[in-house]
C-alpha cells in the first residue's frame, strides 16, 4: 500500500493517503481533493440546500471561496504560521502525538 501527499483545494490541508482513498475523495467532489473537514462542511451545505438544488459542485465552489478569504488574510496566515511552529516545537517531546485519522480512512494529517 503506496502512500502520497495531497493537499485539500480548499483550505490547503496536506494529508498521507492511500491512492485509493484519494480517488474515493476525488469521485465524490468532482475531481477536487478535499479534507475531511472540508468535505464535512461541503456534505453539510449539500444537505442543507436541498431545496435550492445545491449540488455537490456548487458547494464545493462555495466552500472553496469561503477558505480562500481566510487564507488570504495576513492576520490569519501569521496565525497559521505561529501554530505550525508551536506543532514543530512540541514534536521533541515524547509525549508529542501526530494528528491522524482514523484507520479506514488511511490518511494523516499536517499543514
């Protein structure tokens, strides 16, 4: 089982998955790799908007430009930046723990 890197296309997570879950993700969001946060928050609006016809494209579209506005903040990408170091920092003590998803979804976390 080959491990790769992918990086959400909407909030810019990278992940260790297996291909196979990659692609899982990939079919289910039109092409577009997105983290499990993210595609909580796309599954969500899709469910919420039934009545609008919301589908799965246009959630994703709209899910993608509400991260954007974040990332591109400065104050926001200062934050990110302090919380990576404090991850790097803390990963020198033993009882240090990596982010990690479950074991049927065979992927774990970083930024």
């Amino acid at each position: 089982m080959e491990i790769e890197s992918a990086r959400c296309e909407c909030c810019g997570l990278k992940e260790d998955c297996t291909q196979d879950y990659i692609n899982d993700v990939k079919a289910k969001f039109d092409g577009k790799w997105l983290c499990g946060l993210c595609s909580e928050a796309v599954r969500d609006e899709v469910s919420r908007s039934k009545k609008k016809q919301f589908g799965v494209e246009e959630a994703v579209e709209a899910h993608m430009s509400f991260c954007g506005k974040f990332r591109s903040n400065p104050a926001v990408r200062v934050a990110d930046g302090m919380r990576q170091l404090l991850r790097r920092s803390g990963d020198n003590s033993p009882s240090s723990k990596k982010l990690t998803r479950s074991a049927t979804t065979n992927c774990t976390n970083s930024y």
